[in-house]
C-alpha cells in the first residue's frame, strides 16, 4: 500500500463540479476513475479544467477508495500559498530575533 501512495500518477480530468470543488481523473492504466478534491490541488494559480492533465499521489480511503492527494496541474504555475508565507514570515522574525540578540551581546562586551 504504501509503494502505490509514493508513486507519482498521470491522468486526465474527465470531470469537475465546480460548485461543490471535486472532480474525477481518468487514469492511463484505464482503471476505475480516482476522486480529486480541490484541496489536494494546493498553491495552484488556477482552478482546474475538465481536460487538464493531473499529476496526483493516489490515498488509500478507510473505505476502500482511491483517492488523489498532493496533486498539481500541467502546466500550471505553482503560487505561494498562505501557510508557506506564514512559515517564511516566521522564520524571518526568527533570525531577526536572534540578530538583536547578537547585537545587545556584542555591545554589552564592549561597554564591559
């Protein structure tokens, strides 16, 4: 189970549901369609097209299912999302943080 998971797909989305945010994906090996969710297509400059080609990780459900997860469109730029800015703000406050604390050090052995 777990080699089927690592293992990057290709597929064609056949069909989508804007409205509702999900979709399905044809697969190259002509098996049953697999389930995508507009949240397994994070950082994507647009939403996706009926006719996209989708590269996807497939999920095992607890149902039995299969399911698209850490997917990306063809083609498609990639944008930052929300948590990456927020994890580079942090980290920038971080060094930021640790250069005063090196600057008081530094002019506290000078004033010794």
């Amino acid at each position: 189970m777990a080699s089927k998971e690592n293992t990057v797909v290709t597929g064609q989305l056949k069909r989508w549901n804007e409205a509702k945010g999900f979709g399905f994906i044809s697969t190259e090996n002509g098996q049953r369609d697999i389930f995508i969710h507009i949240s397994d297509l994070k950082g994507m400059s647009r939403r996706p097209q009926v006719g996209d080609t989708i590269h996807y990780q497939v999920k095992i459900q607890n149902d039995g299912k299969n399911r698209a997860v850490n997917a990306r469109i063809e083609g498609v730029e990639v944008i930052e999302t929300q948590r990456s800015k927020k994890q580079k703000g942090n980290k920038n406050q971080m060094i930021l943080l640790v250069s005063v604390i090196v600057v008081v050090v530094i002019a506290a052995l000078f004033l010794l």
